[in-house]
C-alpha cells in the first residue's frame, strides 16, 4: 500500500510538471514572436544610427585637425545637422512602428505598407547599388493588422537587401489581386539565392546562414519564422522560390477581408 501511495504521489508531480511545461511551451511561441520583432528592429536602429555616425565622427576629426580651414568646418557641420535631422526622423518612424500596439485587423494599403518599411529602413538602397522597383495598384487593401504586415516586409526586404550587398543587383515588390478575395505580394531579389539544401529550413526558427567574418552566427534565424507565422494567422500563406546563384523570389498570398 504504501508503495502504491508512493506511486501516486510521484505520478502526480510528474503531471504537475508537465502542466509547467506546457504552459512553458504555449507562451514560448509568443516570445518567439517578440523576439523576432526585437530582433528585427534592432538589429535595423544600429545598423542605421551607425550609418549616420560614422561620417560626424570622421567630418569633425578632420574638422578639428585642420580647424583653420573654414571650409571643412562648414561641411561637417552641414553634415551633422543633416544627419542628425535623419536620425531623427528615422528613430520617429521606429518609435511610430512600435507604439502601434493596435493588435487589431483594419484596411490597409499594400502601397502604404512598403513605402512605411523603407522609411523605417531608412537606408539608402542606391548606395549599395541595389535598384528598387515597385509595381503596387495604388488601391490595393487588405484587411490586417498593420504592423504585423509592416514587419512581414521588413523583414523580406532587409533579406533581399542582404543577398545583393556583395555586388548590388535588382529588388521588385510587386502586389496585385488575384481573384475575388485574394491578394499575391511578390518579393523578389536578384542576390545569390539559396542552396537546394537549406531551402526546407528558411521558414524553421533559428534557420540563418548568416556569419559574421569571424564564422560566428550573425543571423537571428527569427525574421522568417516570424513572417509565417503572422501570415498563417492572417489566414494566407507564404513560399519561396530560389535559384542558387541567381535569386530568391517570396510569394504571399492573403485574403483581402478577415474572416
Ligand atoms: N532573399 C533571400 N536571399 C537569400 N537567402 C535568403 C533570403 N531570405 C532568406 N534567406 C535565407 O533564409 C535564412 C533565414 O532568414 P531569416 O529567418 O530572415 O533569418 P536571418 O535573416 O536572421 O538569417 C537566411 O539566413 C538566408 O540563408
Ligand atoms: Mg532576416
């Protein structure tokens, strides 16, 4: 008797263990979730605060070294009030992003949606030789929630941007409607494409390929985990199409009204 009392006590906290860890598991997606976006925009601030720091800090070294030249003076300082006006208005649209805290499904413009990601981008794709082309009817709606689909792009686009950084290449968004009740994105990207044998994984959490030159992982594997996620929630689907060595296409497909 007291064996089987044994038992049961013992069975009774293996169950209540295993409601921890289940509750454990159901709030870790939606962590998954908040990390991916923190990640994201990260990742994206120092990017582009850095962007817009490193040419002040060279202007007023040489500025300071060669203070007689009134000239150069003038330039930096030009420089500084120009790119801090940018940061500014960059960490705006950051702060905007993130205090939309509006959970809800509203009408949202397929064209607002990509011009406010490349503001919040804020970098400037010609630099980097990457030519940006848009085909989006300008009255193209769904019915979403807004900064989950500003992200979505986001975070495809900073992808695209990525496979072009090594030598430039050609980035076309393009959206229309595709019968009664259906909208089609496309992302796609002239970059070095994906391997065969990754292809399966892009979608899985914690899936990147990115390093840093020292071989350490520099890729949060979150930004498309994250995407599909909202998408299936959003009722709609996305995949992928690549060819290594060529370039990476992104299809999305997602109801026009919420049901
Ligand atoms: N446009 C693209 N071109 C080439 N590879 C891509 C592209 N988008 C995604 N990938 C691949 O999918 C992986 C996962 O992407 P993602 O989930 O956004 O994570 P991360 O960008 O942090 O690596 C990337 O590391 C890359 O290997
Ligand atoms: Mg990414």
């Amino acid at each position: 008797l007291t064996s089987i009392i044994e038992k049961r006590i013992s069975l009774h906290k293996k169950l209540k263990d295993l409601q921890q860890e289940n509750e454990h598991l159901k709030s870790e997606a939606e962590q998954l979730e908040r990390l991916a976006i923190l990640g994201t925009n990260t990742a994206m601030i120092a990017h582009e605060i850095n962007n817009l720091l490193t040419p002040l800090s060279n202007y007023a070294q040489l500025a300071l070294q060669n203070s007689e030249d009134r000239r150069l003076a003038q330039k930096a300082l030009t420089k500084t009030a120009r790119n801090c006006e940018k940061a500014s208005d960059f960490m705006q649209s950051i702060l905007n992003l993130s205090s939309q805290s509006k959970n809800e499904k509203e009408l949202v413009k397929i064209s607002d949606l990509v011009s406010d990601a490349f503001k919040c981008i804020g970098r400037d794709f010609k630099r980097d030789c990457i030519k940006v082309k848009t085909d989006i009817p300008d009255d193209l709606e769904i019915e979403a929630v807004r900064v989950q689909m500003q992200q979505i792009i986001i975070n495809l686009v900073l992808n695209a941007r990525d496979s072009m950084l090594s030598g430039g290449g050609t980035l076309h968004i393009s959206a229309e409607k595709a019968g009664d009740n259906t909208v089609h994105i496309q992302i796609k990207d002239s970059g070095k494409g994906i391997k065969n044998e990754d292809i399966k994984q892009v979608f899985k959490p914690f899936f990147t390929t990115k390093n840093t030159p020292g071989g350490e992982k520099s890729g949060s594997g979150l930004g498309l985990a994250y995407c599909k996620r909202i998408i299936d929630k959003h009722n709609g689907s996305i995949s992928v199409s690549s060819t290594f060595g060529e370039g990476t296409a992104f299809y999305i497909s997602l109801p026009i009204t919420a049901n």
